[in-house]
C-alpha cells in the first residue's frame, strides 16, 4: 500500500463530521451523570485553576481530526465490521499503551486513565464503524 492510494481512501466529510462527534462524545462522557465528577476530582485535586479553553479545544480538534483522518485512510470502504473492529483494536494497540505509558510517568491514577482510554475506545470504534461503511 502507497501513500497515494492512503490519500486517496480519506473521506473528508466524515472526518469532519467525526471530529464534531468526537466533542459530543467527549462532552456526553463527562458530564456528572457518567465520568465526569470522578474525571475531575482525578484532574484537579485542589479545583480547577487557570483552564486555557482555546488551547485546550483547538488543540484536542486538531488531535482528534489528524487521527480520524489517519484512520479513516486506512479502514475507509472496508465495511460496518471491519471498521468496528479496526477502530477498536487501533484504540486499543495504539491509543490505550500510548495513554498508559504517559500516565504511569506523571503518575496519573489508573482510575483516571480507565475513563480517559475507554472514551477513546468508544470514539475510535464508532469512527471505525462509520467510516467503514462510508
């Protein structure tokens, strides 16, 4: 497989649209009702302080569109299933060991890291579904 024919699977209207998706599910997941009280408390022991929203949700956009549009050069057309299992084994290969990694160096909690890696295995399997079929 070349790079020529990766760039000529993307499908940017999806990965635009996933990329929206991507911050209704990361809104919906935590929300107090889900994860988001205990998110928060694992974050920001002593409350929150001196948020950068604009750095914050530009920089998780722009996170979220590149690997969306890495993912969907690589499983687009291959069907409902394949991408479902495609997006949950790259979550779960790459996106989880990578999350693990640098949570254990910052000596985040494991209960942090299980709400932060099982949202991107929800997104990541979704986006896989959806741009299998697309």
């Amino acid at each position: 497989m070349n790079s020529g024919n990766l760039l000529s699977n993307i499908h940017w209207v999806p990965v635009i649209a996933l990329t929206v998706f991507s911050f209704v599910i990361g809104f919906a997941w935590h929300q107090p009702f889900l994860f988001g009280k205990t998110w928060t408390r694992e974050n920001f022991p002593d409350g929150m302080k001196d948020i950068k929203a604009p750095l914050i949700f530009g920089g998780t956009g722009i996170a979220h569109f590149l690997a969306i549009l890495g993912l969907s050069a690589v499983i687009s057309d291959h069907g409902a299933l394949n991408g479902l299992a495609s997006g949950f084994l790259i979550s779960i290969v790459w996106i989880v060991p990578a999350l693990c990694g640098t949570y254990l160096f910052a000596n985040r909690s494991i209960k942090l890291l299980a709400i932060d890696a099982g949202m991107y295995i929800v997104l990541f399997s979704i986006c896989g579904l959806i741009l299998g079929i697309w």
